[in-house]
C-alpha cells in the first residue's frame, strides 16, 4: 500500500511542476490543494490522505472564504 501513496505523491508533483505554474496563483488555501493532498496522504495514508484531498477541492468555489486548512 506505500508503493500507491508514494505513487499518488509522485503524480500529484509532476502535476505540480508541469501543470501549475501555468495556472498562476489561484488557490485561495494556505497551503495550496495539492501540497495539502500530499500532506495528507504522508500522514494518513493513501486512501484517507487522497479522501481529504477531494474534500479539500470541493471546498473551492467562490463562496468559500479559504485561508489557512492545515491536514487534521
């Protein structure tokens, strides 16, 4: 089950490198969605770590205020 995790960090870092630069500073959560979901999955494992990061996207749209979300 590590190999799936360091697989999902892997991914989410290439995303990371390759994807986001391009988008500029949108992200209205301190520390942005993707560190956040690879924070999480370090800290509770690839499927709870991958289950909070989809929550954590789902709080972005306009009508939430953002700010700092550290990983429960």
């Amino acid at each position: 089950m590590r190999l799936l995790a360091k697989s999902l960090v892997t991914m989410i870092r290439l995303y990371q490198l390759a994807l986001s630069p391009y988008f500029g500073q949108q992200c209205r959560f301190s520390p942005t969605c993707s560190q956040y979901t690879i924070d999480a999955i370090n800290k509770h494992g690839a499927f709870a770590g991958l289950a909070y990061g989809v929550r954590r996207i789902g709080k972005c749209h306009p009508w939430h205020p953002g700010g700092h979300d550290p990983v429960p």
